[in-house]
C-alpha cells in the first residue's frame, strides 16, 4: 500500500495493526545522498572511527521513503507465510526545514522512477520522537486549562498585558464594531483582517475581558498567507462545550498528522519484533537522526541508542557474508542474493501477499522501499530455510539467529565483518600499517621504492600527498620505524597514532594546544568514563 | 521553449541567436530555498549588512530554472514587439555535488505545477564559467598534443610510469592476450574488462610503448559502472586521424552538454542587453553564485562582480516603487503590476509570440520561470510606455531609463529603496535606534516602561531576549543613552555601535581578542584600502 498524507489517517490503524500481528518485519529506507565517497577510503580504520566520519559525511541528508512488510506464519498452514507491504513517502512538510540533497543520488533515484512530485506535495510528515510527545504533552494541557475556564464561566486575563497608547485606538475601534455587531439582529458573526499578530492578541484578550458573556472570538485563516479573527455570539454553555470538544478533536487530529510517520517509528520500536533489514549500517545511521535528534559523536552510545529503540535487529547482508551461506550465496548484493536464494540451491516457502500492495517477486521495483522490504524479508526466509530454522522459530527469540542478531554489516574496512551492537567490535591488529605523507609528484612507484626494505606492500591512497602502507610480511612491522630513515617533505606514522590524532578523544585534546577550555576537557574525561560501564551491562550478551 | 538536456544542443544556437537579437530579454529564475526568516527581520541594517547576511543565509540553494524571453520590436511595424521565451531547467547532474533544499519551497513550487521528476532525469547541466574555460582549455590542449603525436608516429612516454614486480605478471597477461589476438585473423577486438584503474594504466603504457604501430587502445564503459579496454588492430594514418578528429568532436560535444547551460550565462554577458527582472536581488545572488562561485563576502565587490558581467540590469519592482508610476500600480508585487498594466490606466502594446512556447498573458503559469520572464517583459513595456518611451528606444542606451537601471529593489529595509550597484546606497540615519537586550520574560509594554521618558518608540523584535527600538521624536535620540539608567540583565546599545560589532570589517576585528594571525589583518586592510577606489571609478553614473 502506497502511504501518503492522502491516506494516512486511514491506513495508520492496518500498519500498526500488521506490526503487532508480525513474526518478524521486512524494512528498506530510500534517503536524498548517499556520498559515497569510495576513491578516499579509510580500510584500517576501527568501526569507531568509520561511524564518527560516516554520521559526519551524511549530514542532513534525510529518509524520504521507508519500506516495510510485516511477516507471519500463515494461520491455517504453518509452512506458509503471510505478509503486508506499506511504501511510505516521508516528507518534512509545512515546516521550514532544510535538508540536503545529493545530485548523483535524486538523478539516480528519479531514473528508478521514484515520483519526486508525489514526495513533495503528499509525503507524510515526522518529527523527532521527543518532539512528537512534547507536542501531544503541550496540546493536552492547553485542552485541559481551555475546558477548565468554559466550565468556570471565568476569563483566565493572568497572561493579559496593558494595551500601549498607540494600539488603543485599534482596540477601542473593535470594541465598536463588536458593539455594532451585538446590536444586529440578523449578523451571524464578523471578520477582523486586518490586524497584525500584537493587535489581535490585544483584540482577543479584550474579548476575553469585556465580552466574556457575549461573544466568542477564534483565529481565521486568510488568503496570502495572512490571519484574521471571526467573531460569533456566544452560544449557551451545552453548546459552547460540544463546539469546544469537537474543536479539540480536530486539533488532535491535526496533530496526529503533524506526528505522521512517527507514530510508526514508535510503533515498530514497543513492539520489540525481530526488524530485518539488509545493509543496513547507513539506514540505521538515518532512522535515529531522523527520529531521535541528533547523533552521539560516540559510537557506544551509538549502539545503546539503536539497542534501547530497536533490541532485535538482523541484518541480512551479514547473515549471508557469515559461515555456511557465504558460498552457498555469492555476492551479497540484495538483487544476488534474491537471484540464489531462488535458485535450486534454496527452498522459498510459500508467501501469500495480503493488503492493497501485492509484491511479488516477478516485480521489477529495484529501490522501491516498499518493494525492497518485501524481497528483504523473503530473502531472510530463505536463508533461515537453509540454516533449518523452522518457520514458527522465526522471530525475535529464535534462539539459532541470536549469533547473527544485532550484527551490522560494515563495508570496506580490513579485517572487519561488522558492527556489534551488543558488545564491543573487532579490533584486528594494524602493526603493520602506516600512514605516509608525501609530495604530490610521488606515483606508487615512489612509496614502493621508500618501503623496499620492507617486502611487498598494499597501498591506499588518500589524496594526492597521502596513503596507508601495509606491508605484507607483518614480520617487518616492527623495524619500520626503526630503519626506514628521515627524507624532507615524506612522513611515515604507525597507523595506532595516526587514528588516535584523528579521533575526538580526550587522549588527543590533552595533545594539542590549549584551545578548550578547561571546563570541556573535564567533560570529555566524565563522558568516556561513564561510557564503558553504561553500555554494556554484564548481562549484555557479548 | 522548455529546455531539457534531451533537447539543449538543439536549441542553444536559436537561444543564442535571440539573445543577439534582442532589445531586452525578460528573466526569472526559480531556486530550491527562499528561507524567508520574515518574524526576525533587520530593518534597520544598511544594504551592506542586509546583503552579508541573506548571502550567508542562501548558501548551498540552487537555482534550478531559468526563465528567458527575448523582446525586439516588431520587423514590420515599429509600434509592435515580438518575442520568444525558452524555460530552462538546470540541475547538476552526473556530477557528486550536494546543494540544499527548503521544505516549504518545494513544497510551494511541487503545488505550483513544477516537476521535479523532470528536472532530476532531464535538467540540463552547468557549471561555472571558470571551470567551463578550464575545461575547455584542457580538452583542446589534450586533442593537440594527441594529434601532435599521431602525426609523428612516436609515442610519448614521457609519463610512463615503472611497472611494480607484483603486477608484472598481470602486464604478461595483458601482452599474451594482444599477441594471441595480433595473430588471429578473425577476430575484430579484444576487450579488457577485469583490471583495475592502476592496472589499466600499466596496461595503456605498455600498448604505446611495445605496441604502438599494431594496436590501438581506448576505454570502454561496462556494466555497473566498471571500466575496460577495447583492443584493435591499428588502421592506415588516414584512417587514424579520421577515427580521431570524430572521437574528438564527440567529446567536444560531450562537453558542451557538460557545460551547458553556462554558455546562456555567458552569453547574456556578452551581449551587454538590457537585462529586465523583477525584484531581482535574490536573483542576482543565485545567479552570480551558480555561474561565477562563491560570492564575496564585501557588498561593493558583489556589485562590481554583477555590474562587470551584467553592466544594464533594470528590476522592474524598483522601477514601479518609483515617481510616477508608484500611485498608479499600487501593489508592487508581479500578478498585481500585470493586473494594473492591463487596466485602462495604461497601454500595452501588440506583442506577438514566436517560437513552440507562445505564452499569453491569459496563461495561468505564475513560477513557471519561463513565463514570469514574459510577463515580467511585457509589465515592462506597458511601465516604460506609460513614462512615454518609444519602442525603438527601449534598450541598454534608453536615457530615460538611465535613473531607473542597476537599482534593485530591497525588500524591508527602513528608508531604503533599492541597492544601487553603481554607486553608494542611501544611509538614512539610524541615531533614533537602539538595540536593546532583556530578560525572556519581558513583553511590549516592558520594552514601552523602559523608554517611557522618551516618547512613543517602535519596537522590532529580534528574538525573545533582544528588539530594536526606534524612537518616534528623533529629538530624544542624544539623551537616551545619558539618561536611561542602567539595569541588570538589560542592554541598550545605539544602532550604529551594535552594527559594527556585527559586521565583518577589520574595524571590528581589531576590538576583539587577537585569534586569527597578523597575516590576515594585513589582508583585511589591504582589502578595505583598494575596494573604495576601485569599484566606482570617476566615470561611473552615481
């Protein structure tokens, strides 16, 4: 089902329905950039250091679609499935936001026929999950004080201010025309446009003083952007309590669709299911931004946020680069790995599609979210077939996925699989890298040559005037330093010292010139301090 | 004319051709962010303080159409005009660049019609005019020294590089396969497809080299994005240098496409026409921005950059404030000064549409870029035929526009009109304003008590803890700083002072703590010493 602002209200209650019904939830999110920026990688970085450049790099960009399909056992056959597939279009509408776009990344997504025009006129909006009850929390209590003075027959003029001298003669003019209207036996109400915000909250305050009996005042929306003030009579109190409660209802619902696509952020994350996704380091990196603020620089607090919202992630991409599946699949690319697990290699239950959006594996809808969490998690059904996990089992206490669970796929980083949101990462050994800085004139024949008492070695360029070296007789690392010798203008650092000057550490502040203050540098020893104990209780499964 | 990358080499010369015909040319652009920040606006800033901030404010928007109507009067009857319009969307594509986008303005324009699956799939390129000479200089200077050395049948090994041991074995390969291919009789190519780009280099060196008068090599786009070689056996020198001067002209017309919608920018420069644009201020940012780069941050070297590349702009909404005409147009803003100049009050002279896109003032169309540049151009023949300008005299060398050109319209500036780019803007004095600062508890009529010994005053809100005050009675404006007293947690600050603490000059750094070196002091001074003299030369029209 395709989720606009259109039908949102309308079709919040069957989402939020199929998330609590599901064994398990397919998700995809499509995002504005992408910024790969692959010529300049860094393969020996820690994960730590790869998410701090990561959240850096992609920086508001945001999700402007989000793909979900909720997975169950078929109730009548329990070697069948069911699923629903929701493509949700997200768009910060009626606010004045400002997010980034990346060129390479619209042209690519416009290409796959994602409708830009549909996204910017229908998407449905969000906001962070604080805001979300800060809002709800500030629209109850203005009900609740709002009902509380109908019924007390008193004005609230606490808040009113005096009125200056040079808006009197605004005020005294309405009281006038108010006066004037209050005479007519046939006016049904009047309309005060042409004041600006300061003379209508003296106009109502005035109302709210001297009329209180008579009239009641409520704002008006304009042409041209502009705001204007209808003045009724004064119904009885039956009346005025009836149009009140309607008027509050509308106001939630008003809200309700201001909140949008957080409701079923906050859905997914009570419902504690097993969300399945593939690749999914970047998505994961979006969806807390977009819905819970701004990113931890830390990456430990990283992973507690992600755990705390999300407890049973699976990432397929790393389900299928892991033990038995690795060969049996191939490439990991989502398409491929589609490709094998329908292969005679693997055995695809039977998946019946219900619901308005019926996907079905002969559909041709690459990046469409929508689309992607469907294949997601029947890639996921595949796979857990092959590893002889029962289809009742499939779901977040499924005790053969826990060793796969909370895993995250990492690209491009040596000797790395992936990120571990329950525990700490792997730290494989770069004594035999270095960092090399050099003259923009040098090729690879040039730092070959510096390095030729050392064996072969792997070179990964940076920039013009910088690499990483590994060499790859690792029995050398250690006499580099000692032998390799001095020449003007080329630097050669162990890479341990090279990410420790990199990383936002107190290690490294102490290092560098007194530009902090005093204050902030206490702060970051606190911060690393609580990190470790925090985050990973003892019985953290790590 | 809609303007797409599908259509542009088809169309630049017919655009270029009535640029050069024209006796003025109507524009408009459309952009990806307004960011009108209207509730905390500046009203008493000087032009020079007002254009460093939206500048700032603007960065990373993109103007993504280009709306262009030529006019000229009509061949066969001198009272008449002709014209036609080209809309163009401009999007960088292909490209890894990142721009910004505004919600609301999307938005805004996604209601209006505008479509954005259009632009992201068939925007047509730019860049700036720099790099569109850089890139041009570069290929040109490549294809020479290519055809240098295809006549001299030498190869130019000059940049050869020494092949490293371990890939020595991959250029083996490489020679096998070209020897293998030299000898086979039927086979018409071989193609290289599994190397990397370093290998591939290798590979291209050792072809020159060993190879040069049997094989010819060139690259060649595989799937998902890889790169390979093609291999063919070498042809007669006619037929080399024919192969050759094709490839040649494919890439020049590669980088046109590349470059093109700068080659509109440049020749709207070239043709010093009288450029018509209404409320034109934003626009000239955007545009200076997008085809020239980053803006200075000095508000006299903007207008000198503008006046350099556009020495005959004139901004309808400027002209329409002005004289005469203000009290007959009323509203200044673009619908209302059609509405007014299709009235009886003025005469609009036969204008007749040429071209596939014939707009009629009857189109409702309003942001289509295309279409506001013709209105914007037919409001202005209506205007200038009101103050009694033939047709044949409306041009750059029009006298009797002289006073109204290279002013542009600025919007919410006290006693300021217009930005003049020619020479010094108004400096109305600002003795009567005070910037003042406060507890966030405070209201208007705090603000009103605080000044009560000076009269009626007019208060600006900034934000909740800081205002402007204008005094009504300019003659209290000395005593005020004398005698308003002093109160904890509130400031008062004449306009003048808080200003200058603002702006960016060296003035300023000079009062606060030394942070950035000498060096650049010396810069800042130097800077402000050749502005004054420079920008308006004796001879300039102020």
């Amino acid at each position: 089902m395709e989720i606009l602002e259109t039908n949102f209200n309308e079709k919040l209650p069957e989402i939020l329905e199929v998330i609590e019904k599901a064994d398990f939830i397919g998700i995809d999110l499509e995002f504005t950039g992408l910024n790969q920026t692959s010529t300049f990688s860094h393969p020996f970085a820690s994960v730590a250091s790869f998410y701090n450049r990561i959240q850096k790099t992609f920086e508001g960009f945001i999700v402007i679609q989000l793909g979900i399909t909720a997975f169950w056992v078929h109730p009548d056959d329990e070697k069948k499935f069911q699923c629903k597939s929701f493509n949700i279009y997200l768009y910060p509408r009626g606010r004045k936001s400002v997010f980034r776009f990346e060129g390479s990344c619209l042209d690519f997504l416009a290409g796959n026929g994602f409708d830009f025009n549909k996204l910017f006129t229908k998407g449905v909006a969000y906001c962070s999950v604080h805001d979300a009850e800060k809002l709800k929390g500030q629209l109850a209590k203005k009900h609740k004080e709002k009902r509380k003075q109908l019924i007390s027959k008193e004005p609230d003029v606490s808040s009113h201010i005096q009125v200056p001298e040079q808006e009197q003669e605004v005020v005294n003019k309405a009281c006038e025309e108010i006066d004037k209207f209050l005479e007519s036996a046939d006016q049904e109400e009047v309309v005060f446009d042409s004041y600006n915000g300061f003379q209508r909250k003296l106009i109502y305050q005035t109302i709210e003083g001297k009329y209180f009996t008579q009239v009641s005042a409520s704002p008006k929306d304009l042409e041209r952007n502009r705001k204007g003030i209808v003045i009724t009579r004064k119904k009885t109190l039956d009346e005025e309590i009836k149009l009140f409660e309607e008027k509050c209802q509308e106001e939630i619902k008003k809200l309700e669709t201001e909140i949008g696509v957080t409701h079923i952020f906050q859905a997914l994350s009570k419902s504690r299911k097993l969300l399945v996704c593939h690749n999914m380091f970047l998505d994961l990196i979006y969806l807390m931004r977009q819905f819970t603020g701004p990113l931890p620089e830390d990456l430990d607090e990283f992973k507690k946020l992600v755990h705390d919202f999300f407890p049973n992630v699976l990432d397929t991409k790393h389900l299928c680069t892991k033990e038995v599946l690795k060969e049996v699949v191939g490439s990991s690319v989502l398409p491929h790995v589609l490709e094998a697990c329908r292969s005679s290699l693997f055995q695809l239950p039977e998946i019946e599609s219900l619901g308005d959006q019926k996907y079905t594996l002969d559909d041709s809808k690459e990046h469409e979210a929508g689309y992607d969490s469907f294949i997601t998690g029947v890639c996921f059904l595949a796979l857990t077939n092959h590893l002889g996990i029962l289809p009742k089992d499939l779901n977040a206490n499924c005790k053969k996925l826990k060793s796969f669970k909370n895993k995250i796929f990492v690209l491009g980083l040596d000797n790395i699989t992936c990120c571990n949101l329950t525990g700490p990462d792997e730290k494989p050994s770069r004594e035999h890298v270095f960092h090399v800085t050099f003259p923009s004139t040098w090729k690879n024949t040039d730092i070959i040559q510096h390095f030729k008492n050392f064996g072969p070695i792997q070179i990964k360029w940076i920039n013009e005037t910088s690499a990483y070296v590994a060499l790859q007789q690792r029995e050398y690392s250690q006499s580099v330093m000692k032998s390799i010798g001095r020449y003007p203008g080329v630097t050669v650092v162990p890479y341990a010292e090279y990410e420790d000057a990199q990383s936002p550490h107190e290690d490294r502040k102490r290092k560098l010139p007194v530009s902090s203050s005093q204050e902030s540098g206490e702060k970051a020893v606190k911060k690393a301090k609580t990190t470790t104990s925090k985050i990973f209780p003892e019985n953290s499964d790590w």
